[in-house]
C-alpha cells in the first residue's frame, strides 16, 4: 500500500499463447506473461521491473526468457558515473552544430535508436477488462488481511543487489631497481603509465561530482570541472551554443495527466507527432497510430502520482519530456520517474529531423536529469532503458550507455553487462549471475499470504480459498505469485471476479 492509503490492483492473463515479435518478426515466437493494472503504486513498479517486467500503457507484461524468440533482458545505467562515447560526444556536438548555425546532417546516425517496436509488447488482442476496480472508493474497501506477521503498508523496499563479487584483478605495482647509470633522475617523480593516471582523473571526477550541488531544472547547467579533468555530460550538452542561437530548444517536463493544463494544451500537437513517427519510421497504417491508440499506449498510465518528503521537487508517476524547438514540438520522451530510478517508456520525434539522432539525444539528456534527481533524492540514482536483446543486433545500442547492467532472469541480480555479454554470445537466453548457488531472494513461499480483492474485500488468499470452496484457481493465482515475487504478493491486490 502507499504512503496515501491505495493499492496496486492488477488482473492477472497468464502467457500460455505466442505472439508476433516486434524484433525478429516471428509470427508466434513471442512468449510473456501479461497482468492489466488498474492502478499501481511507483514502489510496487519499481519493485516489478527489478524482477522483469515492463509497462505498455496499463498493461504490464514480463517476457518468458527461456521460451521466447528474443529474450529481453532489463538494463539499468548508472546515472552518476556514466561517461559519454565518442558517439555520444559526436552527437551532442552536431545537435549543438545545428541550434547555433542551423547546420543540419544529411546522413542518418541513428539507425537502430528509434526506440522498441510497439508490437514488441504483443498486446494484439488485450483489451480492458469489462470490470474495472478503479471504480471502487478506496476508502469503502474492507480489509480483513488480519494476519499479524503480514505487513502489507511497508512501500519502501531494499533495492535489488548487483552480482558483482567478483575481484577485479590488482595493479602490477612491483618497481624493477634500474642499473647505474641508465636509471631515471632520482630527483624527479616516478613515471606512471597513462592508463593509471587515466583512472585516477576518473575516481577524481567522480568523487567531485558526489559532491557538487545541481540545478533541479530539466535544462542541465553545466558543472565546472578543471582543466585536466574530462568534461561532464552537462557541459558537452550545452558546449559551444552562443547566448542567440540560431534555433533555440527548450525541453518542458509535463506530468501525464489530463488534468495539468500544460499536457492539455500540448495534447493535440504531441498526439499528432506520434501518428507521423509511427507512420514514417515504423511503418504503421494510420488507423493504428491514432488518437486513440496514442493515449492507450502514452498517456494511459496506471501509477499514481505521488510525493515524497525524500523525493524529487517534481514528483513520482508517468512525465511526457518534451522538446520544443522554435516553438513546436519535435520529440517526446515518455518517462517514468520511480524512486531508485528514472524509466524510459518510448521516445517519438519528427521523421524530419532524424539525422540529428535524436535517440542518442534524448537518452543523454534523460540521464543528465537522472543525475539533477538524484541530487534531491538520493536514491535515485539509475536509468533504465527498457529491455537489452542480444539477439536482435539493432537493440544492442542500449549496451553502449555505460556503466550498465542487466538483470539475471533467475535470480534478479544486476550483472555488469561487460560480463554477460561473452555468455549472450553463446546462448540467447543465459543464467548471468556468476554465483551458482544463488536464488531468488524474493521467491514465493506462503501462498496463502497472497493479497486478493474480492467483492470490495481485501483479503489473504488463504481466506479467499475458504470462501470460494471448490474454485480450482490456486494453480493460477500460485504462478501469478511466483512471478512477481513474495513481496509484492502481499503488497499488490490480485483481482478476484
């Protein structure tokens, strides 16, 4: 339950059938299990993505690793200690180019960064459940989850461990005593190579980071760093741009509700940039990327905005980050702001302005914000970018964003992806924690203690069994657990008709 008194209530749809795979195109390889969610709590999310799962819209899905075509395995950046490629570096500089002077690139760059197919998420064929829950008053649900030992108000949760025991090997540090005469100059300081002094500039900058203050806005200001010392990623984001820029780009946070008048007035323009995106780049007839389909998969969103005495100024819930340049909006990233992480759902942009990458843009930019909100909450420190797929090579642009780390679907620790990659190069689907004992931490082991929603009535599953007598759903309800984990099993209501 969060801070405010409401509960995550989901449907669960199982995933016994295949779809069609947005990345490989098979017509049936694409196996996920699938839940509708009524409404979700950020914690409960951030809690369900650390073991696999993703939203489209309200619908919440997790891949079967070892049974789909493409398994897709969750990747998280570190915000705080990311550093920008060469790639990276190059597109900053071209979109700056293109701001101060107007210089647009006639190439592409970004192929391959235009973000997950829809179809990916095989939502062909679901649709809301005909009963929906929302429509009971929190405030009249009864709660008879009496048992003493169950705390089901806990929405703070350890965050997910990182697999990352192994040593890294030691610096050679032993000093060969030259002979006479051909030694170095005593007077002067040892020698060291460049890759160690490489290394301590970075430990340096790191730690000078930590410790600087950062503006909350979404727009970075840039932070001072000296002369020896690499630049940061706020400072090649506003590198070389003249106090009038030719163009000039502004990027607004607005919340994903249809009650804040700044996502109302966007609506219409924003709703339009996705229908022309979805056209030209992916292909889509105009009657599936319509208004209606805009607001299903962009603007539905189930989590509940919410505030936190530790948490960001700006709040948790689904945020549109939009890119208004001269005036119009030229791209769109939908985000997630949860509370260890900023999510990435989808990005949208004009087709006409492809050449500048605005991919690789908009996810620098997201992580330079990522960093503004750890600032404030502390926590708050990763970038998600959905789901890495080894075996589709246009989708592994994601490992570029480095440090990163993908989540082991066994035991749901975070790997090192430089690690995880020579066993993705083996197999599709591979068991990436290293330690062979470990389990899953979290798995399920009192069935009973599942929560249900039942005739306006939150109760244990236990207590639900006993009332409905001869109702054969505990295999059901037991792989429904199992997946997402203990708990969140007596956190989220699973909805009982």
């Amino acid at each position: 339950m969060a801070a405010g008194g409401s509960y995550s209530i989901v449907e669960y749809f199982g995933g016994d059938d295949g779809y069609r795979c947005g990345y490989c195109k098979h017509e049936n390889g694409n196996f996920s299990h699938g839940m509708w969610s009524h409404t979700m709590t950020v914690q409960d999310y951030q809690d369900l993505i650390d073991r696999g799962w993703r939203r489209s819209g309200k619908y919440v899905y997790k891949p079967i690793m070892n049974k789909t075509c493409c398994p897709q395995y969750t990747i998280r950046c570190h915000a705080l200690n990311f550093h920008p490629s060469k790639t990276h570096k190059k597109t900053l500089k071209k979109v700056n180019r293109f701001l101060s002077k107007g210089e647009m690139p006639v190439e592409k760059h970004d192929e391959g960064h235009e973000g997950e197919p829809m179809d990916s998420v095989h939502e062909e064929g679901v649709q809301p459940p005909p009963q929906d829950p929302l429509k009971i008053d929190h405030s009249e649900v009864q709660d008879i989850s009496t048992s003493p030992d169950t705390d089901t108000t806990n929405s703070t949760a350890p965050t997910t461990p990182r697999d990352d025991a192994a040593p890294t090997p030691a610096e050679k540090t032993t000093n060969v005593t030259p002979k006479p005469g051909k030694g170095a100059d005593p007077n002067r300081p040892l020698c060291r190579k460049a890759k160690d002094l490489r290394k301590e500039r970075r430990l340096q900058k790191e730690q000078q980071k930590q410790q600087e203050a950062v503006s909350s806005s979404v727009n970075p200001a840039p932070s001072k760093s000296s002369s020896n010392q690499p630049k940061s990623l706020e400072e090649f984001i506003t590198e070389s741009l003249p106090s009038d820029p030719l163009h000039r780009l502004e990027v607004r946070l607005v919340p994903v509700s249809f009650e804040d008048p700044d996502f109302l007035a966007s609506y219409e323009q924003s709703a339009a940039l996705y229908a022309r995106y979805q056209m030209t780049v992916h292909g889509d007839a105009p009657y599936e990327c319509g208004e209606s389909e805009f607001k299903r998969f962009l603007c539905d969103s189930p989590l509940e905005a919410e505030t936190a005495a530790d948490g960001p100024d700006v709040g948790y819930g689904s945020f549109h980050q939009q890119y208004w340049l001269d005036g119009r909006i030229v791209a769109v990233g939908v985000l997630d702001i949860l509370p260890s992480c900023v999510s990435s759902v989808y990005l949208y942009y004009h087709p006409d302005f492809s050449s500048l990458s605005l991919g690789t843009y908009s996810a620098l930019r997201e992580i330079a914000f990522t960093k503004q909100l750890q600032q404030q909450s502390p926590k708050l420190a990763y970038y998600y970018l959905g789901f890495y797929v080894h075996s589709c090579p246009k989708m592994r642009y994601k490992g570029q964003y480095q440090p990163s780390d993908l989540l082991c679907p066994e035991t749901y620790t975070w790997m090192p992806i430089e690690r995880c990659i020579p066993r993705l190069d083996i197999s599709a689907y591979s068991r990436l924690s290293e330690n062979a004992q470990a389990g899953d931490a979290r798995a399920l082991k009192e069935l009973g203690r599942v929560l249900v929603l039942y005739r306006r009535t939150v109760m244990p599953y236990a207590a639900y069994a006993r009332k409905r007598k001869g109702l054969n759903d505990e295999k059901e309800v037991e792989q429904y657990a199992s997946l997402v984990g203990q708990m969140c099993a007596e956190r989220i209501l699973l909805y009982r008709a």
